[in-house]
C-alpha cells in the first residue's frame, strides 16, 4: 500500500472482534503492512458469530469478520505447536508492531509475550488491549462491550430516570469502538518514536480505563460532591428547558432541543412527517435533527465512503472517521479467507521453501479450513 502514510510499516496482527482487529484495520487502512494470525482451532469469534450457513467455507462468509479485517494479509498458525511459536518468532523480527486482545498471559505462556519478542527486535512496539489492562487484582479478567459498560460507568448513565442501567449491547459494543481508536494514534506515535530511537515500546490498554476516560466530567462531579450520584437521566439535560425525541406521524423520531418549555411538541411531532416536523421546526430556529438508524445511515451518500465503504466483494466494512487529503479509505483487498495468504507471506519475509511449506500444512501447524470442527 504505497503511498499511504504508514506504506513500510509491518504490523503482526493478533487481534480478534472489534478492539484488537479494529485497531490494526486502521493501522492497514493507512497503508500498514497487517499480517492477521489466526489458528484453525482458534478462530476469529467473528468469523463464527456472524456465520449465515453451515455449508463448506462458511468461516469465510461472515459480514462482521469483513467489517474489521479489510485490507489485510494472513496467516492460519498454530499457536500451541513449537513450530507455529517459531514461525511468530521469526516474523516478530521482521515487524514494528504487535497487537493483542487476548486474556492476560496466553502469548507470555506460548513464549511470545512482549519480554520474548522485544528480546528479538528491540524496536517492536507491543500494543496489548485486554479488558483491565496488565496489572491490578483484575487483570486476568475477560469482557465484552456490555461488561465494560458496566464496570466503566457508562452503564449507570444509560437510560431513563428510575430505570435500571443500561448496556449498550452486542449491536454497539461502544468501549470496544472507542479503544480502538485511541490504541491507533498511540500506536502510530509509538512507531515513531521507535523509528527515531531505535527503542520500542510496551502499550498497555486497558478498555475498562479507556470507557471511563470518557465519563471524566461525571467523575470530576463526584470528586467534588460526595453526594452526587451518576444516575440515568434519559434525554434531559441540565440547564436546558426541554429535550426529548418525539415519534413523527410517519413513525420515524425527531430530537428536538428547546430554550423555552412546549407542552404541545409531541402532539407536534405526532401531527406531521418527520421530514416536515423538522423543515418546520428549523424555520423557527428551533434545534431538530432525525434520529437515523442503519437504513437511514446507508443511504446518506455523504457518509460512502469515509464511514461507510464496500469492498470489491460488495460488502460494507467500516471507514475510516476522517479524510486524508480530501479522500477517504481504500479498499486495496478485502477481508482474508483463513489463512489465505500463509504461502506467499512466509516465501516472501521468511525465505521458506515448497518443502517447508508442505511440513508445516502436513504437521497441522498451518491450515485453510478450521480444525475444531462444526461451531
């Protein structure tokens, strides 16, 4: 991908679902070199959960591993064979960056840690994503967005006053969206760094502190008032007279935000189509915007390609937030069938041979199809 801002970096891709996959997709989006790693008997949870059929290549089919694996290269190894560990060894010396999302301590117990590694290359820059970070009584903790909504305090600001926290659910997962991009600008400021230095780094992110991050008003409120307690609020704000949304005559939603009370709006909003609701609420100068969802949002042309784009499959994958230069993402390759491109990387940077090809295919260590059987 050259010509990209990061054209030359190599990134050893051990992401999985949104935190870590993501993180590294925009590392490839921005001209990055990703090498995905899976394992035949571990398998990306994307490439299960969003599986249509049980039909032969199923695993190659799931729209939500497309969505965070866009131009991308990979490898199907092993992880748990000596050979599979040597392999990773090997190309952790030819790589500036490493991204993980597994639990705490499965790569230190494969001997591929960030000790082992930057033992080899001491200008890896080892990007480790997990749900409490690496130290603390927590940190052999898993989670999910929904958990982390939980113990970030997201969750206790979520819904209606007198309801029950919400989370914000499988369809959202907000702290793994988040973390991402914050673990991509570090990550790119770290490479720097370590490009200028000739010394890497150890990143340690932890998701539960980066969803808490974003709550820093509400904590600050707490630091000084013991009394005050973070409590679901549903569309109303302090020291604004009236907000809400309101269902249209057509059954779409309207947000509306008042400088002065209107015990009439909903009956309103009720009155009209939305797009007329909220022609005739701008005239007055009144604030109103839709409440879009998916559908809406996939035909809004001034969201293709930046937030949403398709690969050359016609399948949508995620964007990139921001232009560069006035253009936004490219699809060079759509998202990897497992192991896909495990040949032609191991030719290419490792110098293998057909011989040493066919050892490891024949020893189980590489593959093209999962090794755990129907899932």
């Amino acid at each position: 991908m050259s010509g990209r801002p990061l054209a030359g970096i190599r990134v050893l891709d051990f992401g999985l679902l949104t935190a870590g996959a993501n993180t590294s997709a925009m590392l490839a989006d921005l001209g990055a070199d990703v090498i995905k790693i899976e394992s035949g008997a571990y398998l990306d949870p994307f490439r299960v959960i969003g599986k249509s059929d049980n039909d032969e290549g199923w695993w190659n089919r799931s729209p939500q591993f497309r969505f965070t694996n866009r131009n991308k290269r990979e490898l199907t190894l092993n992880l748990k064979d000596p050979e599979g560990q040597r392999v990773i060894r090997e190309l952790a010396a030819k790589c500036d960056v490493v991204v993980e999302n597994f639990r705490r301590g499965v790569l230190d117990r494969a001997g591929l840690g960030y000790k082992e590694l930057s033992a080899l290359n001491p200008r890896l820059v080892f990007a480790a994503i997990s749900s409490q970070g690496d130290t603390g009584p927590e940190r052999m903790n898993v989670s999910f967005g929904s958990t982390l909504d939980a113990t970030s305090g997201i969750a206790s600001l979520t819904g209606y006053e007198g309801e029950e926290p919400r989370i914000s659910g499988m369809d959202v997962n907000y702290p793994d969206q988040i973390v991402s991009l914050f673990a991509t600008g570090i990550v790119i400021a770290a490479v720097t760094e370590a490009r200028r230095s000739g010394k890497g780094a150890f990143l340690d992110f932890s998701q539960r502190e980066v969803a808490s991050f974003t709550l820093g008003e509400e904590i600050l409120a707490a630091s000084a008032d013991p009394n005050h307690r973070l409590a679901p609020r549903g569309n109303t704000e302090a020291g604004v007279a009236q907000q809400d949304s309101y269902q249209c005559g057509d059954g779409k939603w309207l947000a509306v935000t008042l400088n002065t009370p209107d015990p009439s709006m909903a009956t309103f909003c009720a009155g009209k189509d939305r797009d007329a609701a909220l022609k005739a609420l701008l005239t007055k100068g009144i604030s109103a915007a839709p409440c879009l969802d998916g559908n809406d949002l996939l035909r809004d042309t001034a969201l293709q390609g930046v937030t949403l784009v398709r690969d050359e499959k016609g399948g949508l994958v995620k964007g990139l937030p921001y232009r560069l230069d006035g253009t936004g993402l490219t699809i060079e390759r759509p998202a990897p069938d497992l192991g896909q491109h495990t040949d032609d990387v191991l030719r290419e940077l490792l110098g293998y041979d057909d011989a040493r090809l066919k050892q490891l295919n024949d020893s189980g260590v590489t593959s093209t199809t999962p090794t755990i059987g129907e899932v």
